[in-house]
C-alpha cells in the first residue's frame, strides 16, 4: 500500500518498506488528487519543479521514474505506468487515501480500527524541496484531508460505539492533540457509558493540552459538553465486585507504560541562601503533578529518597524503572544578579544509560514554582514521542512565591507521623492559604493535617473530621479536576463511618490522580474497611509498583487485607516490614495467635499494651468501621486468643 497521510512511504505486503525519492511520493498524490489516476507527463513535471524549465522538468521526471522502475522490477510492484507522452498510476497499486474514504461506511468495528489506523499524520508530512505553489497545494489538501478524515472517524465512532470507537478516538487523539472536534467525540462516546468523572477528565486534560501548546481555550461547545461534578453523585453500585472486575484493566494499564522516578536533587550549599528544604520539596510536587499523566507512572517520592543519586541507576532498572531524572541546584556563578540559581537536568533511559534530554534553567528562590513547571513541561516534551502528552492537568494559577514557600516547608513537614510537625505543618499550611486563597493544594493539605491528628490522637475529636471536610471541599472548589480534595474527604467519611460516602470520593480521587500511589493506597485502606479485599488488594498492589520503597502505612494495609482473607503468615510478614511497628502492634498480635504462635503474640501483645494500658476489645470495637460484621468478629477473636480483654 503507498501511504500518503503522515511520513510517506511504499509499504509491501510482507510488512517492509521501499525507499522512494520524495518526488515520487508528491508524483502519486498529483495523479490521485489532481488528475484522476493519469496525466500528460509534461503537466505532471512542471508542477513538481515549476521554477525549473519545462526541459529540467521532463529530466527530473525521467530520473524518478527510472529510480522507481529499477525499486518496481526487484520488488514485483507497478507503482506507475508510463510511456512517452502519459504518466499514471499502476492499477495495482492501493493508497490510504482511498482506504480512508470508506470510514463513512463501514459498519464491523475491526475494519473500523484499521480505517483509522491508516491515519498516521498529515498529508505528505515532513516532505521537503518543493516550491511555492506545490507546497500550497499540499498544505491546502493536508487541510482538507485533515478535516474530512476527522469528520468522518468521529460521526463513525459515535454511531459504532463500544470499545473500537473509544480506541480510534484516542489514537486519534494522539495524531490530532488541538482537534476541538476529536475532544467532543471522546468526551460524548464517554457520557454514552454514563461515566461523567471520566468525560471531565478528558475535557480538563485537552483544556490543558490547548492552553500549553496553543495560549488558548477550548472551543465553547466543547466546553459546554462538561458537567461540573457535584458534592454527590449516584449512590455507590450494591455489586461493588462487579464495579471493580469492570476496572481490573487498571493493573494492567499500569503495567504497559513507561515507569519514571524524579531523584532527589543534589545541591550545593556554602554560600547559597536557599532553603535546603525547597529542592527536594520542589522534587515532591513536580512527582505529584506527573502523577495526572496517564501516559506513564511516577514512582512515589519515597521510593525516590531512598535511592542514592550517585550511584542509582542500576539499583532503578532492578525495580523496572524506565526513566529516571536527576537534577542539581547550585550557585549560577556566570549571572549577573546576586544570588541568581541554575537548576540543571537531565533526562536518562535507565536501559543503556542514555541521556534522553537535558537542559538548564535559571531561576531565584521566589520564582522556583515557575522552574520547576518548567521542568514538568520539559519532561513531557521530551517523551512526546512514546507516551501521550494528553492527561497533565497541571493548574494554571499564577502562585504567589511567598505562599508556595510556606506550603513547600509544610509538606516537609507533614511527612512524619509526629504531633508537634503536624501541627506545624498546619500553620504553614494556613499562612500559604491566607497568602495565596486560589492555592488548591495548601486547602487539600490543612485537611490531611487535620486527618492525621485525629489518627494520631486516636479519634479523640470528632471536631478534627469537621475541619479537616470543611478544608478538603474548599480544595474541590478550587480545583475540582485534582484528586487530592475528594481523597482527604474520602479520609475523613471513613473515620466517622460513612462507608459509601468515602467509596465515592475514593472514585473521584482515583478518576483524578490514577497513578498517584498515595491515593491509591488510601484507597485500598477504605476499601479493606468496606470488606472488600480483592478490590483492596488490586490497589495496594498498584501503589506498591508505584513506589517500591514504601512508608508504613502501605504495608500496614497489605497486612491488614491478609489478615481479613485468612493469609495470617503473609499478614506477619507484611507488618513485620514496617520500620515502626507500633501502629500494628494490635494486628500483629492478632495475626500471630491466628497462625497458633501464642509466645509471640504474647511479645507483640505486651507491648501494644505498653504504650496503651487502657486499651479494651471493647471500646476499640465501637469505633471501628467496617462493612461486615464478621470481619469485626475476626479481627476480635484474634485479639483475644492473643490475650487482649
């Protein structure tokens, strides 16, 4: 088949490809386009080489037919037939061009995919040499075609549906990434499944998209085709595993892109006034950020602090990590201004160590959030070519510097599962708001704060829960397309027993930062409490591909899921990798005197009691929310063989 759509070429019918001369290819498009198949060899010539003279041209012509005549007798093709006075096509030969034409009627989904897969491009895309008036017309029939093509995929995938129809829309989206019409298409072949999460997904991250490359906005129809999600939605399905074997593709659409890990910057003190906090916090929030692609997954900053940045690259490929990003802040010594600073980074494949990208940027502590977008767009750029570009739903405020300071200096400190950081963490959180009200993520972190403390403080006040919904709807307000409101929302309903409550803005959370390991894992903490543990596993499983070198809490959940489907050793075990075991030292306990080993339930037991004297089966039961009742009864009666009262 000769394909003229994207990078021409001759395509054979074992799968290879001839070389052509460019002028061949313009040649064929001439004679499909503009003659009908067939053509005076001297029109033909001299609209190929028009600055030429009409002898120049007629030399040029027989020059590329005898190049081609020699490519059609080796390979067994008549791509032209020619004598002395006409030049045409060879009645053997299949173009895309025609192919596609049949995409507004076909009615088998399979042929439909392969129609528009023959869409590679535009018309005769990369094709150098020609002049004026032939470098017109193909961009005039590139436009045409352009339109056509996409006119006819989109009406075709709507009236097809299904899965093929929603796989050449995002192909197509791949070839067309502005295309207002493509994005509609998606988005109403989206809204048919009823899925209206996943149609202001597609939206915000072509509103994104638009805006990056273009400075504009979508068009006002697209726009109008989003529904703002509202505080509630339909009520959680009553067969939750059929809702979670629908969403069992998840893994393995994980599975099948690329892995990234942002390292932690190197940076040079001395003299330099910069915070030693802010790099690496910078570091955290870039990785948050690429957690909205789909297009690859981010390993989790705490996966990415325990490499070393020296010596790391073999340690990533054991971990399958594809890519890995290091970069180093230090004095800018050549710049002008007095404490001016150069971030420096580079892009490498972790298979064969090859740098894929790398570049530098200036930049003062107070404009640091502006940089390291900047490096955010440089890393999706630089992978264009291998992943989507398509589900960065970056926000676009304009942020003030001394608010992202404070917030950047928060999240440090809320790391740790300690009171008095917590705490302090929260003001800083308070005083980014207050500088800076539009800054989403200081709202959706104060309302973490607030859910930490009540862990913390084992449930003492519900007051905390309140604060902490109150601060994650302000977040959802702000930035509706960001996961981290709907996640500490879903936190807050699970804590005071709202079991289909928390399910629902776990769905939102997950619609909204699908390779965000953290929320993921959240997730599967919820939905262990809704009992439903296959479902809990998928999601921690997931979380832990995302960021192998795990906290705590992760392994906490992993453990509690085995506890509840009976794996009492895989329960030990998976606690036992905690680096503070004294959360689960109740669970530990428990699983153990399941697996028959009293002495060492009576060890864990001692010393949960240690560090909580007061502790009772029964209070601790009342405020324990979980779906089944015999999952309760279970976690009990491992306590008392355990010899808890």
């Amino acid at each position: 088949m000769l394909h003229l759509l994207g990078t021409p070429q001759l395509r054979l019918p074992d799968g290879s490809t001839v070389e052509l001369r460019q002028k061949a290819f313009a040649l064929a498009a001439l004679l499909h386009i503009e003659y009908g198949g067939k053509a005076r060899r001297q029109a033909v010539a001299d609209r190929l080489w028009e600055t030429a003279s009409s002898a120049q041209a007629s030399t040029n012509l027989r020059q590329v037919l005898l190049n081609t005549r020699g490519l059609q007798t080796r390979h067994g093709i008549e791509l032209f037939e020619a004598d002395a006075t006409y030049i045409g096509l060879g009645h053997s030969v299949r173009l895309d061009l025609v192919e596609i034409l049949r995409l507004r009627t076909v009615v088998d989904p399979d042929e439909y995919l392969r129609l528009a897969g023959l869409y590679r491009g535009g018309f005769l895309d990369g094709l150098t040499g020609s002049a004026d008036e032939l470098s017109r017309w193909i961009e005039t029939e590139r436009t045409r075609i352009e339109n056509q093509f996409i006119a006819n995929a989109c009406t075709t995938a709507l009236r097809i549906g299904g899965a093929a129809a929603d796989q050449a829309l995002a192909r197509l989206a791949e070839v067309q990434p502005y295309s207002d019409q493509v994005c509609q298409a998606q988005m109403r072949l989206t809204r048919a499944s009823g899925d209206e999460f996943a149609v202001a997904t597609i939206f915000s991250a072509f509103r994104n998209r638009v805006w990056k490359a273009l400075r504009a906005e979508p068009e006002p129809e697209t726009a109008a085709l989003v529904v703002p999600p509202a505080p509630t939605v339909a009520a959680v399905p009553a067969n939750r595993n059929a809702r979670m074997d629908a969403r069992t593709v998840l893994g393995a659409e994980r599975a099948r892109v690329p892995r990234i890990v942002l390292l932690p910057p190197l940076q040079e003190f001395g003299r330099n006034d910069t915070p030693r906090h802010l790099a690496p916090a910078l570091i955290e929030d870039v990785t948050i950020s690429l957690c909205r692609l789909r297009s690859f997954t981010v390993i989790a900053p705490h996966s990415a602090w325990q490499f070393d940045p020296f010596s790391a690259i073999d340690e990533i490929r054991s971990h399958q990590i594809d890519y890995a990003v290091e970069s180093r802040v230090a004095v800018d010594r050549a710049a002008d201004v007095s404490g001016q600073l150069a971030l420096a980074v580079r892009l490498i494949r972790t298979a064969g160590r090859e740098i894929v990208w790398t570049d530098k940027f200036k930049f003062a502590v107070a404009e640091a959030p502006q940089r390291y977008r900047d490096l955010v767009n440089g890393i999706a750029g630089s992978l264009a070519d291998r992943v989507e570009t398509a589900e960065l739903a970056a926000e676009r405020t304009t942020r003030d510097p001394t608010a992202y300071s404070h917030y950047l200096s928060g999240r440090q400190d809320l790391r740790t599962f300690d009171l008095p950081r917590v705490r302090k963490a929260r003001k800083s959180f308070r005083v980014s708001s207050e500088l800076a009200p539009e800054l989403a993520m200081a709202e959706s972190s104060m309302a973490r704060s607030y859910v930490i403390e009540w862990v913390l403080r084992s449930g003492a006040d519900h007051a905390l829960l309140d604060k902490a919904k109150l601060h994650a709807e302000r977040a959802i307000a702000l930035d509706p397309f960001d996961g981290n409101g709907y996640r500490e929302l879903g936190r807050a309903a699970l804590f005071v027993g709202e079991l289909d409550e928390s399910l629902r803005q776990f769905e939102r959370a997950e619609q909204y930062a699908p390779n965000h390991a953290d929320v993921l894992a959240d997730y599967a903490d919820t939905l262990t409490h809704n009992s439903d543990f296959p479902a809990a596993r998928q999601r921690i499983e997931a979380a832990l591909l995302l960021n192998p070198i795990p906290p705590d809490e992760y392994w906490w959940t992993l453990g509690g899921i085995n506890y509840f489907q009976g794996l009492w050793q895989d329960a030990m075990a998976a606690l036992q990798r905690m680096k503070n075991q004294e959360p689960a030292l109740r669970l530990l306990a428990a699983a153990a005197a399941m697996e028959g080993d009293k002495e060492l339930a009576r060890q864990y037991r001692l010393r949960a009691l240690s560090l909580q004297p007061d502790f009772t089966i029964a209070n601790w039961a009342r405020r324990l929310p979980m779906r089944d009742p015999a999952d309760v009864d279970l976690y009990i009666e491992g306590l008392r063989r355990a010899g808890f009262k």
